[in-house]
C-alpha cells in the first residue's frame, strides 16, 4: 500500500496524526485547569485545524492548501514556543518556583508545547522537501 509514496507524504500523514494525538492530551490537561488562560485554547482550536489540513493536503495536494498549510505550520510552530513560555512562567508561579524540581514534574509541562513547534517544523520539511 505504501510503495510509491513519497517520503513527504507520510510525513504529512504522520504530522497530521501527531496533531491529532497532541490535542487528545491537550484537551485533558487544559480542561483540568478548567481553562484558566485564554491562551489555553489555542492549541485545543488549533492542533484538530492542523490535521484535518495536513492529512487533507497529503491527498489533496492543491497549490493554495500548500499555502495555507505554510501559514498554519509557521503559526503552530510560533504557539508552540509561546505556549512553552508560558508553562515555564506557570512552574515558577508554583510554591518553591523554579528551585524546586518537583514543579517541573508536577506543574505545566514545559516540553508539550516545544512538540507542537517540532511538529510544525516536520511539516514544513515535509512541504519543502520535493
């Protein structure tokens, strides 16, 4: 079934499904904070967006769903190191800050947001490989 795609196919494909996984945990851990920063849902909003268009455009390969995608991919990977920001502000917001290392663990992970960026800069690979 996969002989004769391209490598940059499966990476959309890939990336699409990232996004979806990526929202699934997302959604979780924003709704248990009962999304208390409006900065919260942006990647609830926005990661099912970047599925639906990768995989659409692995498919579809329309000249201005390339763009889009472009777009989209450069806004996910600026989020990403947005929302990465503001979870490193959140483990310093907690009792003990960031000496103590326990935050990390247990406060907002800084790491998820920083795998949206990587997701995006995978896609944009993706898109400029061929």
């Amino acid at each position: 079934m996969w002989d004769g795609w391209p490598l940059e196919r499966v990476l959309l494909i890939f990336a699409g499904l990232a996004f979806l996984l990526i929202f699934v945990q997302v959604y979780m851990f924003h709704s248990r904070q009962n999304f208390r920063h409006w900065a919260m849902w942006i990647p609830v909003i926005a990661t099912p967006v970047f599925t639906v268009a990768t995989i659409t455009y692995a498919f579809y390969a329309a000249t201005w769903l390339f763009y889009v995608l472009v777009v989209l991919m450069i806004a996910g990977a600026a989020a990403g190191l947005y929302g990465a920001y503001l979870h490193t502000v959140g483990v310093g917001q907690r009792v003990g800050g960031y000496s103590q290392t326990q935050n990390f663990l247990v406060g907002p992970p800084v790491i998820l947001p920083l795998l949206i960026t990587a997701i995006s800069a995978l896609g944009l690979l993706a898109l400029f490989w061929g």
